[in-house]
C-alpha cells in the first residue's frame, strides 16, 4: 500500500505541492516585508533590532487584515 500522505524526504518543505500552498507563499511575503521592516527599524535606530521586535512592530503597525468570510 502506498501512502500518498507523505514523501520519503522528511522536510516537508521539498515537497513541490506543500511550496504551493496558500499558507506557505503568505507565510514568505510576510517573511519578506517583516525583514524589510527589520532593516528600515534597524537603520533608524542605529542597531539591529533583532527579528521578534521588529516582527511583534510589523504586526502591530501593518498587518490589519480581517479575518476572511465563510459564508
């Protein structure tokens, strides 16, 4: 029996199907403009500000989306 559930590699992340999904490519986009955020906070205040501060700032200043309709 086969089991097409899961690949013989065991990062799911190798797997094509799992880089394609929804919540991946958003999870890199967010990624992408938390470290955007990072650099410019960072520059401004003249030290890195480390990931989780300039995640938590990121969050709190730009990412006001509402939760999506099911009906």
């Amino acid at each position: 029996m086969v089991d097409h559930c899961h690949s013989d590699s065991e990062d799911p992340l190798e797997d094509q199907w799992f880089k394609d999904t929804l919540i991946v490519k958003q999870w890199e986009r967010m990624k992408h403009e938390i470290l955007l955020h990072k650099w410019y906070e960072s520059e401004r205040a003249g030290h890195d500000i480390g990931w989780d501060r300039a995640a938590l700032d990121w969050m709190l200043r730009f990412n006001r989306r509402k939760p999506s309709s099911t009906t």
